[in-house]
C-alpha cells in the first residue's frame, strides 16, 4: 500500500496502517479502516482501494509467542549460514543463539490468570467476563 502513495506521504500512511493491524480488539481495526478510508480517498484512491484486498493480511492474527521469538534469530542465521555447517557446528550455533535470545526474555505478563483459564474463565480482550445473574420474577 505505501507504494501506492507518494514518499512525503509514506509515514503518515505508514502511522495509519499501524492503527488498523495493531489494533487491540476487534472492532477497532473496523473504526481505523474508515478513518484511513476518509483521510486518503480523495487523494490516494489506489491506496485505499488496496486496503479491503489486504485487509486479511492487515488483520492477521499475530504472535508474540516466546518459542517463536525465540527461534526467528535461529532461522534466520542457519538460513545465512547453510551449506556450510556440520551438524555439530549446527547445533552448538543454535544452542549459542539461544543462550543469547535468553538474556532478553522477560516473565509472561497474566501468570497468575492461568488458573482461571484452566478453570474455563472466559477473557474478552484481555479482561475476565463475569456473568450476570439472572433475576427471575415469578
């Protein structure tokens, strides 16, 4: 899509883009489409033209999985390196990257919810759903 807009343009398009797929909930990528959709119609109509053909790709679910985190340094190195590695230079590589990728980490924000999701506690958007009592009248 930034290619569709012209460069002076490209960080504010850019910045608009990130509302819409950074989106915390899912109603609010709807809400940053119409904006970006107003904003840029008039001028950029190739650009925003784009955006319900990507839009699937806009709103993918992304991860912040740690095991994936992990390994995408990993990947990335022994795909630079292949061919020219034996198994063991191989494995002590990736148990070195590893080791490093280990100095960032950080605990998992929520550990103390895992109970209750265990337990079957519904979250919608990161928040615990308490449900209602019904009252019935007789």
């Amino acid at each position: 899509m930034l290619n569709k807009v012209p460069k002076s343009v490209q960080p504010g398009t850019k910045t608009a883009l990130r509302e819409i797929y950074l989106a915390a909930t899912r109603a609010q990528p709807e809400v940053a489409i119409d904006l970006f959709e107003e904003a840029y119609c008039a001028h950029y109509p190739k650009a925003v033209e784009r955006v319900p053909k990507d839009q699937q790709a806009l709103l993918a679910l992304r991860t912040t999985n740690p095991i994936e985190s992990v390994f995408a340094p990993v990947r990335h190195r022994t795909v630079c390196t292949k061919g020219s590695l034996s198994p063991t230079t191989a494995r002590l590589m990736v148990v070195k990257l590893v080791m490093a990728a280990a100095k960032s980490w950080r605990r998992l924000m929520g550990g103390n919810q895992l109970p209750k999701v265990i337990a079957g506690v519904r979250f919608q958007d990161g928040s615990e759903v308490i449900p209602l009592p019904t009252h019935s009248t007789a």
